[in-house]
C-alpha cells in the first residue's frame, strides 16, 4: 500500500543517514513534486483499470490504487510527492494546520501521506541533515504548507499522532490480520524516529480478499463454467449433426423424392424433422432444436440475477467489503462475469438464428441481458464512498474518530481461496466487448427485424423495385451477397467458440485447493449448481428416448412450443433466400409429382396417420393438424391436404 511504501522508503532512507556524520553538512537537496491526487483513489473504473490487477498472477497489486509514491533515483537524489488534494483545511491546502489536527490528519489517505511524508522530511533536514531544503524545494512545498514553511515544520506531533493512532487501530479496527508487536511497543518519549519509522513499515498489513459470493462462490463459479462448456457442446454437438445428417444423407435419392420431403441442410429444415417421431435423426434435431431455445431461456434468468448482482457489488460497493482493496477486487470480479457472462448467450443466439430458430421472447430475453451488460460495465465505484462505509463501521478515536488507515493502505495479496486471474489479459475480453460484442448484436437485430417482415402477412409480399423487403441482397446471378452472408454467421460462430474456450480457461484458473471448501456452501450455492439440471437432463432424455409420439392425449406430440415453427414454415436458416432460390428452381425443372390420394394411406389408432407408401419414411402428424403456408406446398401438396382433412373428419 501507498504508507508502506512511504514508510519502508522513509526507514530506508533514515538508516542511510545514520552513516553520515551529523557534523557534515548535506551536499543533497530535497526534492518535492506536487501533484493533484494519488491515482486510483478517487475512483475505480474497471473497464479502463482492470487490466491493472494483473493477468494470471495470485498477486493481486494494490500498485494499481495506490501507485508508489516515494522514489529515490540511483545518483542519490530524493524526491518526495506531495497531493495537493490533501490537507484541505477551510477549502484551502494547509498542511501545517491540517498535520497538527488529528480529525484532519486522518481525514483522508492524501492528507495521512503528507503528513507522514512532511514528518520524515522534517527528520531527514533538520535532525538528521541528511539532505538540505533549497528555495526550489520551498517553493514547490508552499503549494500546500498553507501558514508554514517546509523548513519550519515540526514533526514531532505527527509522529505523536502516528503512535497513537496506530496503536488504537492495532487493537480496535477488526481486520483479519493484527499488528506487528513493535508498534505496540513503540513511545514517543522513549523511541527513536528511527525506530519508529521502522515499526510503521508493517503497520499496513497484506491481506487476502474475501469475494462476496453471490457474485463469486464456489456454486456459482460452477454455474459459470457449466454454462461455457454446456454452450460449447452444444454448439459441436450442432455442428457435427449437420455435417453428419450432410455426409450420410443419399443425394440422389433426395433428388428423387417429392419436394416437401427434400434435405434442406439445416437443423430445422432437415428431411429427418417430417419423419417419424421413432426415428434416430428425428429425435436428435428435435433434442438439439429443443436444447437451444431452452438453454437460451435458462441462460436469460440465471444472467439477469448476475448482472443485477454485479451492478449491486459495484454501485452499492458501500455495503460490502473490510477494506479498500477487497472492495476493488470484488468490483473487478463483478465486472469481469458481467461483461463476459453473456458470450455463451451470443454464441447460442447465433447458432439459432443461423439455424432459423427464431422468436420474439427469447430475442428480446437476449437482448436485455446485453443491456444490462452496458448498464455493469459502465460503473465506478468511488473512495470517499468506501472511506465513509469504514467510518461507519469503527470510528478510531486516536484517529481523529476517523476510520483505522488500515482500511485503506492495506495491500490486497490474493482472493481468499481462489486465484486471481482474468486469462489471458483482460484486454482481450474488452476488445471483445467493444468490438465483437458490437458487430454481433447489430447483425442478430437486422436478422430478426428482416425476419419479421419476410414472414409477417402485412410485408411479406412487398416489394421495392426488383427488392422484396426483408431480404439479403444478391449481387449479380452469383449471388455473392448471400454467399458473403454464410460466411459472415460461421466467422461469427467460430469466433464466439473460441472466446468462450478462452472465458473457461479463465474461470477455471482461479480454482484452487480451497476454492470448494465445506464452509463456503450456504443454500445461495447448492441452488445456483442446479440451474442447468433441467435442460441437460431434458437434452439426454430427447436423445435417448424422443419426444412423445403424436396423438390425442394432452401428453401427446412433440414439444410444439419448439416444433410448431417448424411445421408453420415460419423458420428457415441464415440463408433463407438461398432455399428460396431452389424452390423456384425446383418448381420449373421438376417433374409432376404422383397425387398424394393416389398413394395410398395409413390410418394409426385414428389418431395418428402416416402420409406415403407404407414401405417409405413418411412423416406423423399431429391430431391437431397446422396448415403450412399456401407457397410452401404444390397443388399437389394442397389436394393431399384436403382429402388428409376428409379422412380426420
């Protein structure tokens, strides 16, 4: 901390005096810089000072708060750095009235390090005469002697405050780490400034940070990183059924079949979703498309009370930590799962929409997360908040009735049963949220709008010249613009797929031994490691046994929430266009297609009836029939319709 520092600086300094001879005069002069404020204690700013706290060390540096202050360059010269903000006495810098009050001394950390910093120089130049004060030197310091001289000051009674005020912090001021003894037996009457300087080198002490855990517990830190890895496999899991429906799927025989039975090359539009219900690929797509929407809906919950959380642990920071670095660190940490906790979210939301899963609840349940990530991100916190949160808790009466300096010059080394890290620099994830981020949800918007109005009754049919509202561009008979559009929704995806990867390494390099330790578990954690219960299990249950077959029971169907988008043809994926393409060239280059009546039917249990030859793959529809979209069928299609609505009847 920013007093240790000063002090050890000081103590040094004193013991390179005690060698030279007091008869001699100082050849050195003293040095003084003033400057406005020590950094990082008016405020702290995560998304511009994160980077600061370090990037894969368990040291966590307070020299981000409180920057060394006190240097001493190698030809022998010594500087010291005064704050002008400091020694505010009637709204005016005066530290000789300020250094000689102990309510003001203690008032604030600027006003504590001139005092002590003036207190030693008083040592250095008048008793030790280490080094001499030159009229540069008491120019510079009158900045913010007020009614004094740097020459004339008297460091006796700072040094008396200093005793006694720590002293009464050792004994009263409750943090977890106590006092070296040699302050305790440190005297003014009796006690060198040698001694005593030396003494308060350790009264700053370094003491873990203890993270609040609701933002940070063992349970939750476990949520986190389920929540990457679940997002990831699903986006493999994804990935690799496609590829495999791709690759094993007959293309000449699709090229064979009527039309409403062809491959359409992705998740919702595969020829395995008009099967039967019994079939393998069937149940995979559905458990895939089902597993998507409601991680997604699962995700927008548990992300909502994170954020919300993280906005509480860094505006309301007045209400948690002991000391000022726990309080940077816990504002840092909710920052960091604020800003990165919505990349599983993005990576998902754009394999649904690159998949044509889309809806209106789920988009905006999405997009609120996004916001409220701006909303986190965007806070500071501020010291003169955390020095009247220490006030509050324990006033020092030797102090001035101010809070114990410990509160705010103890170095924060570590987070009290975790490592502290943000893998593999928080630049990263800030470039991220500023880039990626920004790109991305601008892309997801145009996608969801253009979807509405390509499939809304009041535009679907408009048109702008040569243009249908709600499409992605051409670009020549090539058609280069939506060839451009493919391409951009995989870079996306890839791109989410690896930082998420980078996020997981993150979260789990923070675990240590005793990040899962017995007494860290309350209710709070146990709940937060079974929010994904529900949807992995459900996941496995679709894959294994499928959804319920079709019929007239309340229990009967596939899960429609999911699924009835698929049968209104209110879905299509990122290249919608490109189907649309090859159903209009399908319409000109295909031949007649056989009747359906002409086919033959199979009626099942009266409530379930298969549509096609016996021997051949048809499809189960549900009691409830939905009629698809007029452009989406042949005549053919609608006559098989009609006679299919004869036979229900």
């Amino acid at each position: 901390m920013a007093s240790a520092s000063i002090l050890q600086s000081l103590s040094t300094s004193t013991t390179l005096t005690s060698s030279v001879s007091s008869s001699t005069a100082p050849s050195t002069p003293l040095t003084i810089l003033i400057r406005d404020s020590i950094e990082g204690t008016s405020d702290f700013f995560p998304f511009l000072d994160i980077a600061g706290l370090g990037s894969g060390s368990d040291d966590v540096d307070s020299g981000l708060t409180f920057k060394e202050l006190f240097a001493t360059s190698l030809d022998g010269n010594q500087e010291i750095t005064l704050f002008s903000s400091g020694c505010q006495v009637d709204g005016r810098t005066d530290c000789t009235r300020a250094c000689n009050n102990s309510s003001l001394f203690f008032s604030s950390l600027e006003t504590f390090y001139n005092c002590a910093a003036l207190a030693a120089a008083a040592h250095w130049t008048q008793d030790a005469k280490s080094y001499y004060v030159s009229q540069e030197t008491e120019r510079n310091a009158s900045a913010i002697m007020g009614s004094g001289t740097l020459s004339e000051f008297d460091g006796r009674p700072v040094l008396r405050s200093l005793i006694a005020c720590a002293q009464d912090s050792c004994d009263n001021d409750g943090l977890s780490k106590p006092c070296n003894r040699t302050i305790d037996r440190l005297s003014y009457d009796t006690s060198t400034p040698e001694e005593i300087f030396e003494a308060l080198d350790e009264f700053c002490p370094e003491l873990p940070a203890e993270v609040n855990p609701d933002i940070f517990g063992p349970g939750v830190l476990i949520s986190y990183v389920l929540q990457v890895c679940f997002a990831a496999s699903l986006y493999l899991l994804l990935k690799g059924f496609t590829l495999w429906v791709t690759i094993t799927q007959d293309t000449s025989r699709r090229k064979s079949e009527p039309k409403p039975y062809r491959l359409k090359r992705s998740l919702t539009r595969i020829e395995s979703m008009i099967w039967r219900d019994s079939g393998g690929l069937s149940r995979t797509s559905i458990a895939i498309a089902t597993t998507l929407v409601e991680f997604q809906e699962a995700q927008c919950w548990f992300v909502f009370a994170v954020q919300i959380a993280s906005i509480l642990a860094i505006v309301v920071n007045s209400q948690e930590g002991t000391f000022w670095g726990e309080i940077v660190v816990n504002a840092a940490i909710a920052f960091h799962v604020s800003q990165n906790g919505i990349l599983p979210m993005f990576l998902v939301q754009v394999c649904l929409h690159h998949e044509g899963i889309r809806n209106w609840h789920t988009f905006l349940g999405f997009f609120m997360e996004y916001l409220l990530a701006i909303v986190a991100t965007s806070q500071k916190i501020y010291f003169k908040d955390a020095f009247a949160l220490f006030k509050s808790q324990n006033e020092i009466e030797a102090c001035g009735f101010n809070p114990s300096p410990r509160t705010y010059c103890a170095a924060t080394q570590g987070i009290d049963g975790q490592s502290f890290s943000f893998f593999p620099h928080p630049l990263l994830y800030k470039m991220t949220f500023l880039i990626l981020d920004t790109i991305a949800i601008a892309a997801l918007v145009a996608d969801q709008l253009a979807w509405t109005l390509r499939k809304h009754h009041l535009t679907k049919h408009v048109q702008i010249g040569s243009y249908r509202l709600g499409r992605w561009p051409r670009w020549g008979k090539q058609k280069r613009g939506l060839f451009i559009k493919i391409w951009f929704w995989r870079i996306l995806e890839v791109a989410y797929l690896v930082i998420n990867i980078l996020y997981m390494i993150s979260l789990t390099k923070v675990i240590n031994a005793e990040s899962f330790a017995a007494n860290r578990w309350s209710y709070g954690q146990i709940i937060a490691v079974t929010v994904w219960g529900p949807v992995i299990v459900k996941l496995f249950d679709l894959l294994l046994s499928g959804p319920p077959k079709n019929g007239m029971r309340l229990n009967s169907g596939p899960p429609r929430l999911r699924i009835d988008n698929v049968i209104n043809g209110r879905v299509g994926t990122s290249a919608d266009e490109v189907i649309e393409d090859d159903n209009e060239t399908d319409e000109k280059c295909d031949e007649p297609q056989p009747r359906a009546r002409d086919e033959g039917f199979m009626v099942r249990q009266a409530a379930t009836m298969q549509l096609g030859d016996p021997n051949h793959d048809g499809r189960d529809i549900e009691g409830e029939a939905i009629e698809p979209e007029p452009k989406a069928a042949s005549p053919d299609g609608i006559s098989a319709e009609r006679d299919v609505k004869g036979i229900t009847k």
